[in-house]
C-alpha cells in the first residue's frame, strides 16, 4: 500500500482531534508525519503503511489484553 493519509482523514479515521494526533506524536505513540513538500509550511501526511501497521498492532493487543469490564451499580454481590 502507498501514498498517504491527510492529517483530516487521520483525525476523521479515529475520531479524535489535531490535538490528540500531535501529542499521539509527541509521545512517539503514532507514527510521524513526512513532510511532502519543501515549504516549510507546505503539505505533510502519514504514510498509508504505517498507520495501518499501528492500527493492526493496537488492535491486536487490545484483543490480547482486553481492559477489564467497569463496575456495575446492577451488580450488587456485596450484599
């Protein structure tokens, strides 16, 4: 697979913001952007292949370590 995602569509795949994208990199939890062209404020995208890689690993340990469930008010054993 080539070419690149947008920041848009990166933001509109994973229902989150600019904001969240750019901490994501910060903390090199996400892959970096490249930039596509020499302006320094000219376009810039995630490679294609690299997002999908990270979404598969993601996935992967979420079904290999799945979070436990949250407390239920309905579920009263203490009584």
């Amino acid at each position: 697979m080539t070419g690149y995602y947008t920041v848009g569509e990166v933001c509109g795949k994973f229902k989150v913001s600019r904001e969240t994208i750019r901490r994501w990199e910060r903390r090199q939890w996400f892959p970096l952007r490249t930039r596509l062209s020499d302006h320094p404020r000219g376009r810039c995208g995630f490679p294609i292949s690299e997002v999908e890689a990270w979404d598969l690993a993601r996935r992967n340990a979420r079904l290999e370590n799945p979070s436990p469930k949250p407390h239920s008010d309905d579920d009263k054993s203490d009584e």
